[in-house]
C-alpha cells in the first residue's frame, strides 16, 4: 500500500472535532426563538424514536445551529447555507425553523405549507423518522407525506389511524 501502482493507498485518517455549543438550552429558547410547543415535541418523541430523535430540553442546540435558527426565523424570507460534519444537525437547521413556523401561525391549512426534495430514498426514510418523533405531540394540525414511487394511491382508514402525523396515501 502506498507505493506507486499499488492496488491500495495510504490509509487516510480525518480527524473530527465537536462542534460547539451555543450558550443557552433549548428551554431557554422555548418561548423566545422557539415556540414551547416545538422544544417539547422535540423533547418527547415516541419511546420507540427516543434513542435517535430525543432532542432534550436541557441540552443546547450547536452553535451552527442557533445561528441558522436565528436568521431563518425572522419575518422577512432568507436562506442559509450551511456546510458541516456528518451527524452535525444539519437537518435541525432548516426543520426546526420551518416546524416552528408552523406552530406559531396556528396553521389549519389543507394544504402544502413546506415542501422538501430529497435525491434519495434512503435520506427520504430517515426524515420520515424524525418528523414522525417530532410532529406526533404537536397535534393533528402538523401532516407530513412523503411521495415515492412506493407511495401507495390508497390504505385503509384503519392503518392511516396508526400514524395521525403521516398522510399514507395519495389520496387524503
């Protein structure tokens, strides 16, 4: 390994560093940045979701994260880039924002308030995890679907009752 025409190269090592925390708890943002409601959904996924999708109250959100919360949450339209480490909470950046947003306008819309693009089905799942951990204490007001080709056209009423926060099917 290593030597010119060799089938295998030097091993690579990439060190990784923890990413920083921002200064206040997620408490500490519910009622102000955050609506209440949103940091508790967080703090209360369904047990059989705990183990990946607990966000505790008590724990702070990065740093990175904070500050994409901060720019995205304010009245006027904005986007944000954010570039970082695997397991880093991207995801966080542009979900919580946009669930709070939800939450704060009291939405009772029947229809598309968000809409998210994924290249892979494989992303796609893992999402529908967290929004399933995350929506369930925020009520029947909060749906999410996710279309694929494996979306089916109808279910039974029976089984959409299993997942109150997930539209199953592509008819409602």
């Amino acid at each position: 390994p290593g030597n010119d025409g060799a089938f295998l190269g030097d091993p690579v090592f990439e060190a990784t560093f923890g990413w920083k925390p921002h200064n206040q708890t997620m408490q500490d943002l519910a009622g102000g940045l955050l609506e209440t409601q949103i940091v508790h959904a967080m703090a209360n996924p369904p047990k059989e979701l705990k183990e990946d999708y607990l966000f505790d109250a008590k724990w702070p959100p990065y740093a990175h994260q904070y500050e994409a919360w901060q720019h995205l949450l304010k009245d006027e339209p904005r986007s944000v880039i954010v570039s970082s480490g695997t397991g880093s909470g991207k995801t966080e950046c542009f979900l919580v924002p946009i669930l709070n947003d939800i939450v704060k306008r009291k939405s009772k819309a029947d229809g598309v308030e968000a809409l998210f693009l994924y290249p892979l089905n494989a992303l796609i799942n893992s999402q529908k995890d967290r929004l399933t951990a995350w929506t369930q204490e925020l009520g029947s007001n909060v749906k999410f679907c996710l279309y694929n080709g494996e979306t089916k056209e109808s279910i039974p009423a029976s089984k959409q009752r299993l997942f109150p926060n997930q539209q199953l099917s592509r008819k409602t």
